[in-house]
C-alpha cells in the first residue's frame, strides 16, 4: 500500500530517485593560441615598459633627444597601439635649462623609461643623460591620472641617478625601491627624491652591460628581470630570484629566459623585456629587437618592440617563447580599436593637409625641444601648409669654415626638422613643396633622419653658382646630401649631388613633389616632380638604407620628415635667417606597403 507524505506518494518518489541524473555538457575547449605577426610596435620603439590597468595596455618607449618625449601607447588587443599621451611635452616639467637641446651626445636625453600605476596613479621613472656631459645622470618621477592626457603630467621630480634604467618597485610593506643598471637597489621617496645607500645585488650572467631591471614579486620570492650582453646581437633577458629584496639573488640556472643571439634570426638584438599579465592572468613579455639579421647591417627603424608569451609555473622561473615575425602565443583578447588617446594608431597611415586652426598632428617629433615659431600651419596667404621657420642650422649642424665660433650653428638649441617615424619596411612618404628663395644657399626639403651624423635629404636649393655668396643671382637646383660621418661601421662616404632644376619646374608657384620610398626594406628611394606631372619625375636615386642605420643612433631609429635652412648664412650668433626665404609644405603623406618579418619573407603592413 502506498502511503502519502506530505502530500506525495513515496512510491513515486523512490521511482523518481532512481532516474540517471542528466550529464553536465563538458567545458568548453581552452582557447586557441593565437598566431600574430611582430613587431607590434613596428618603428623606432625601444626600451618598452608596459601594464595592464583594467581592460587596457600601457607601454612607454625611449625617445633620447626626440620631442615631444616618452610616448605612452594604449591598446585593447595587444596588437593595435595608439598614441595615448606623451610625458614630457612642456620643456618647463624637466626643471633643467635647455631641455633636450645644450646635450652633446646624439643619444642623449631620455633613456629608458619604466612605467608603473598604483593607486589611481601611473608613474613613469627615467634617467636623462644630460647637458653637455654623456655622463651627467638626471632621475626624473613623471606622475599622472590620466594617461590620455599630454597636460596631465606632472613636472618631473628629480633624483640624484646612480645609473640608467630607474624601475620602480612597491613592497607590501610599503616602502618604495628603486633599482638602476648595474645592478643597483635602494629606497627612494617619491616625493622628495632622497634615497637610501645602493646596494649591488646582481652581475647578471655574463658580466656584461646588466641594465634594464623590473623587480616582480611572486609566491614568496622577488624576482629580478634584467637585461645584459648589451643592446646589439648578443643582448639578452635573465632572471634571478631571492626571498630578500636586496639579496642574496640565486641566478635562474636556465638563463637567459629570452634570447636570440648566435642564431640566424631575422630578429636581433632581442632583450630589454618587461614582464605584465593580461585579464585572464597569462603572462606577456614586451622587449626590444632589431629586424637586422644577424650580419646587424641593415636596421632603418632602429630598436622596435616585440610582443611574446610567458609561462610562469608557481614557485618556478618563467620562461619566454623565442621571438619570432610570424608569432604564436597566448590567446590574445579580441579585436578592439575602441582606444582613447590623443593621436593615431601607431600602424596608421598619414594624410596631413595642415588645415586652418589646426594643431601639428601628434605623431611628428622634433629632434631636439624646437624653438617657438619653428612650425607655422596654414600661415597668412598659404592656407592648407606647414611653414617650416628657416634657421641657420643644417640638418648636421656642422660649423661652416667662416663660421668655427659660431655657437648657434652646433644644433644643440634645436632643429628646423619635423618627422614621423618610419614603421614599415615597405612605404612611401612625400610632401609637396612650394619653395620661394630669395638669396644663395637657402634649402627646403626632405630628409630620412637618424640623428644629425646619419641622414638623407632631398631638398630644393638655391645656389651662388655664378658670383659668390654674396650674389643676387643664383641658381635652383636639385640637392641630395648623404651624410655619413657618424657611421662606424661601414665605410661610407658623406657627399653631396646637385642638380639643375629644370627651368618648367622653376616657374613661381609650382609645387614640387618630393619623395622618400623603400619597396624592399634595404634601400631608400629618393625622387622629385613637379606636382601634376609626375611624368617628368626623376629616376629614384636609391642608396643602402645602412646610412641610417646604427652608427651615431644605435639607440635610435629613422624618422622621414621636412626642413629648411639657410646653411649658416646670416648674423653670427643668431640662430633664424635673415628674412624673405620662405617654404610651404602641403600633402603630407605616409603609406606603408609591407612588413619584412623574416630574411625572406614580406607581408602586407598591418
């Protein structure tokens, strides 16, 4: 008999106990790795230092003697950057005279930065290598709230540097460590800059240049980032760890954690890696490398920053998956271009009409702090162009023979130069140039710039072929100029060719297009025609692209841009040139046509 309780039958429920319960579908599979292709911060980006703050990417690059200074980039997806702020923006936050210009070694000025948030705040840290002496070290703490803004950071709290390469590190304690090449660990006030006695922990494992460290605590142990082997095809990342913050730190037997020296690698010089996990908790490495090959010959775009995955068991070392062009990696989070920032895409192109009442975009650095009124958009008259100041300063800055005392003529107190990176193996850049001399020796034109010891230009000039410098009367002409005298490795000449400017390109306001092209990565293409007729353009004169290449800017990488100059003429001591020379610049563009990812192998840019 069956018994009713509470209102059900026990027979049915025993029957209904007995039923298999339903199978739970099985989890969804992990994702796929994903596959991507390096450099995903292709051009000069050297020296990264990254974070992830809620559901975006922070990294900063080095700009040494490049203005406005220390970009900071964002990014959603790890593979798409844009321009988010620059830190150094106003010459006033360095708290030093001449920020940027009275500095005599072409790769002075900013070094690496580290980048770090805590609390609401991100915290840049760097060392500037400064005025008049390389080795005169400055510590500069930048602070902001807000990394989309160029205002919003602060002016730099200086520090008495004890080397390079200044990462900042929180311990749970709260004090506050700062550690520098060599390798050096201290306390430091952020406010004040005061710092406690160094002490040396770490040589590294080769003895050789240890730099760039970032400390990282994990499962009990400080663990200590490093690079050494120096920045060219030996460099390198190593680990150490210790359960002190000063030591003693116990080297990762398998050292380095990342490397491609002494393998026939299209990327070299890979090291300067800074480590940072993504919302899932996946570890991710952004280093430096140099798309050379290991002959390190030809590298235009300098030290570019290569993205790579980490694993890192509990209570072990972590190590990195080799750097390669075609990457495979973590998964990576989806595609999203929905990034705040005040500038573009790193990976964009340019299409610049220097519209009225516009500002210059914020891609174009300056080398050097430049002096106000440099950089004219849309001038009186000549609506839609970019007005370059005429000074007296060359792109070299080399003191003409009638001129050896002439201070104003060494660069130092800026440049008449404004350019854009070069991020793409394959491009074409070109400006259309309106150019009205009015006496001998003045120039305008475009350069393939990577400091004032290496560089390319294409300009139109006017001449004093006929009577002296002194003359009324001069000529136009065509001036390609190689200068190569800060190369040391290559034997290559500095030379100057010049041309007669057909008298149908000559007639007043007749616009010439100048052009700087690369269709293989190895050689620059350098070209002009009237615009309109770009029939009658000149046969591209091609030259090796290892003129601007390492040399006086190992540290550096092409900018491809516009000048103007007077070539020393004028008063002595005054940096502008006499007045009436005038150039107009307009259509500036940039397009990238291909990235060389391997020796043999090129693919659309991205």
């Amino acid at each position: 008999m069956l018994l009713p309780v509470a209102g059900v039958l026990v027979g049915a429920a025993l029957a209904s106990a007995a039923l298999p319960k339903p199978t739970p579908p099985p989890p969804p599979p992990p994702p796929a790795n994903s596959t991507y292709f390096n450099p995903v911060l292709p051009g000069w980006h050297s020296d990264p230092s990254c974070v992830h703050v809620d559901d975006t990417f922070f990294c900063a690059t080095s700009t040494f003697l490049a203005f406005p200074g220390l970009p900071i980039y964002a990014s959603k997806d790890l593979i798409h950057w844009k321009l988010a702020s620059h830190v150094w923006s106003r010459l006033d936050q360095l708290g030093l005279p001449d920020g940027a210009r009275n500095v005599n070694d072409q790769q002075g000025g900013f070094y690496a930065p580290n980048l770090r948030y805590r609390k609401g705040v991100f915290y840049v840290t760097n060392t500037y290598v400064g005025q008049q002496n390389i080795n005169r070290l400055y510590g500069t703490i930048f602070t902001s709230k807000d990394p989309y803004s160029n205002a919003a950071w602060s002016n730099a709290t200086l520090f008495s540097a004890n080397a390079i390469d200044p990462d900042l590190f929180w311990d749970d304690d709260g004090k506050v460590y700062i550690s520098t090449a060599g390798i050096l660990i201290n306390e430091i006030n952020l406010t004040t800059g005061e710092q406690t006695a160094p002490v040396n922990v770490w040589t590294g494992t080769i003895n050789t240049y240890p730099e760039g460290p970032h400390i990282y605590k994990r499962d009990g142990y400080y663990y200590l980032l490093i690079a050494e082997g120096g920045t060219g095809t030996g460099h390198r990342v190593s680990i150490a760890r210790s359960k002190n913050i000063t030591g003693p730190y116990e080297s990762n037997p398998a050292n380095p954690i990342l490397t491609n020296t002494g393998t026939s690698q299209y990327f070299q010089g890979v090291g300067h890696a800074d480590l940072f996990q993504d919302a899932g908790g996946k570890w991710w490495a952004m280093a430096l490398a140099t798309r050379s090959g290991p002959d390190y010959n030809i590298f235009p775009m300098g030290r570019e920053s290569v993205l790579t995955s980490v694993t890192w068991p509990t209570g072990q070392f972590p190590f990195a998956t080799p750097v390669r062009g075609n990457e495979t990696g973590w998964p990576l989070p989806p595609k999203n271009l929905n990034v705040a920032g005040i500038g573009p895409f790193n990976n964009a192109n340019d299409s610049y009409t220097f519209a009225p009442k516009s500002s210059l975009p914020n891609n174009l650095l300056t080398w050097r702090s430049p002096v106000n009124g440099t950089f004219n958009i849309s001038p009186a008259g000549h609506s839609d162009t970019l007005q370059v100041q005429p000074t007296r300063i060359n792109l070299t800055g080399i003191v003409p023979p009638d001129a050896t005392t002439d201070g104003a003529l060494t660069g130092k107190q800026g440049h008449p130069f404004i350019g854009r990176r070069q991020t793409d193996s394959l491009f074409t850049f070109g400006v259309d140039l309106d150019f009205r001399p009015t006496a001998a020796n003045q120039e305008a034109g475009v350069s393939a710039f990577l400091t004032q010891l290496n560089h390319i230009d294409l300009a139109i000039a006017s001449t004093n072929a006929t009577t002296g410098s002194n003359s009324t009367s001069f000529g136009i002409e065509l001036r390609l100029r190689v200068e190569a005298s800060g190369q040391i490795y290559y034997n290559i000449p500095s030379y100057t060719t010049v041309t007669a400017l057909p008298a149908s390109w000559a007639t007043s306001g007749q616009k010439i297009h100048l052009q700087i092209l690369s269709n293989d990565g190895f050689f620059f293409g350098f070209s002009a025609w009237p615009v309109g007729r770009q029939s009658e353009a000149t046969q591209p004169t091609w030259l090796n692209a290892n003129i601007v290449s390492g040399g006086s800017g190992q540290f550096t990488g092409t900018l491809l841009g516009v000048y103007a100059t007077c070539n020393g003429a004028g008063t002595s001591g005054s940096l502008f040139c006499p007045a009436g020379q005038q150039n107009f610049f307009s259509s500036w563009s940039y397009t990238g046509q291909g990235q060389r990812i391997d020796n043999n192998q090129i693919v659309p840019s991205w």
